[in-house]
C-alpha cells in the first residue's frame, strides 16, 4: 500500500486535484489520469520474484574486479544489498564482506557466479557485470555510463532463471555535475546508488511514484 495514499499532505491534495479534473480539457485527461496515479500510488511488482525466502548473495564483477578488489564493484554490490535487504520480500541476504572473503582465499580470478554462490552456501546468486564504467564527460564533467547485465542463477540446478541487459546506463541523463561541485569519490557514491535502485528494482515491490520523482531528478540534473 503506497503512504503517498494516506499522507495529510494528499488529504488536502485530492480535492484540489478532484478540482482541477473538472477544468482539463478532454485532450489532456492523459494527464489528469498520470497525476492521480501520482497521488495514489501504483505498485509495481518484481519483474522476477524468485528470490523471495531464499539466501541471495549479490556478486558484482567488472572489467578489472578479476585481478583484485575493486572499489566500483563493491560498492555496486554494497547498495543492491542494502535496498534488498529493506526492499526485498522475505530475502535471506549474504553479506557483501562475506563474499570478499571468500574471493581472498579462492582468489581474484574466482569469477563465476555459481562457484561464488555455492562457496557462500546461498540458494540464488544476483550477478552483475559492469563494463566499460566511465564517470567523466570531459575534463569538467562528472556523468556516468556504465553497460550492465544482470542474472539470476540457481545454485543447486545450476541454472540462469533471469537476464536483463542494461545498455550505456547514464547519470545524469541531460546534463552533467562540474568537477568544480563535488568530487570523484562522491560523485562514483551517486552514479552507483542510482545504478542500484535500477538493479534492485527487478526484485522488489515499488511505488511508481517513486519512479517519477527519481526520474524527475535525473532530468533536473
């Protein structure tokens, strides 16, 4: 059930809107009917739902993250883990520093997803590949891209049940962030939290709303 729904905010908001139906025209009902969404609440489920009440380990590997520890992938990792875990349904997940740990003692090179999961005894692996990161648009801009595949393996079965490809994902969409306004390191924060939430969302339950207005920050950029 969405909060926007039962907000003191909204109690207000609905007459006005209820109000301002009566004065669109009928070409822009389209509208009218996207804000009531708005104000309402649409729930969006799980494109896969499988990972309910199971262990879940997430393993992000990227270009260089097969000859050491890498800060982007752990981070991505770090972010899916914590939105799931307040997010997801019933998920059981693995540590992100468990994996770690077990890369360190496996080695580096360790880089399929099912020997990971096995090795951390989780039921379903989310595995993310992240190529070709760039977080800079030009000498004076930070914007993100990154191209990113996400899959969903069984462990016991040794299957792939789930494959979404996220082609040249980018942060800010329209504009960019000087350099001058922030840093590398805070900006590689950002990129890759937003990236998260993209990634985190095939799992779990979400208003639409809250798509929206992430949406309209982007275009705010």
């Amino acid at each position: 059930m969405s909060l926007l729904a039962y907000s003191p905010r909204n109690r207000v908001l609905m007459p006005l809107l209820a109000a301002a139906l009566l004065a669109f025209p009928s070409g822009c009902m389209g509208l009218a009917a996207n804000l009531v969404n708005v104000i309402r609440g649409h729930t969006v489920k799980p494109v896969y739902a499988g990972l309910e009440g199971k262990r879940v380990a997430v393993v992000t590997l990227t270009d260089s993250s097969q000859y050491s520890d890498d800060a982007s992938a752990r981070l991505l990792s770090q972010r899916v883990v914590e939105i799931l875990t307040n997010e997801g349904k019933n998920i059981k997940l693995v540590r992100e520093d468990e994996v770690q740990q077990w890369r360190d003692r496996n080695g580096w090179d360790a880089v399929e997803f099912l020997d990971i999961g096995r090795g951390v005894k989780a039921d379903k692996v989310v595995g993310i590949e992240m190529v070709n990161l760039r977080l800079r648009d030009g000498a004076t801009l930070y914007r993100g891209r990154a191209d990113v595949t996400v899959k969903v393996f069984d462990t016991e079965s040794g299957t792939m049940e789930f494959r979404r490809h996220i082609e040249e994902f980018t942060y800010p969409t329209s504009a960019g962030m000087y350099t001058s306004e922030t840093t590398e390191n805070k900006f590689r924060k950002l990129f890759l939290g937003v990236l998260a939430a993209r990634i985190a969302r095939h799992f779990h339950s979400y208003d639409h709303a809250d798509t929206v207005a992430i949406d309209a920050a982007i275009v705010s950029q």
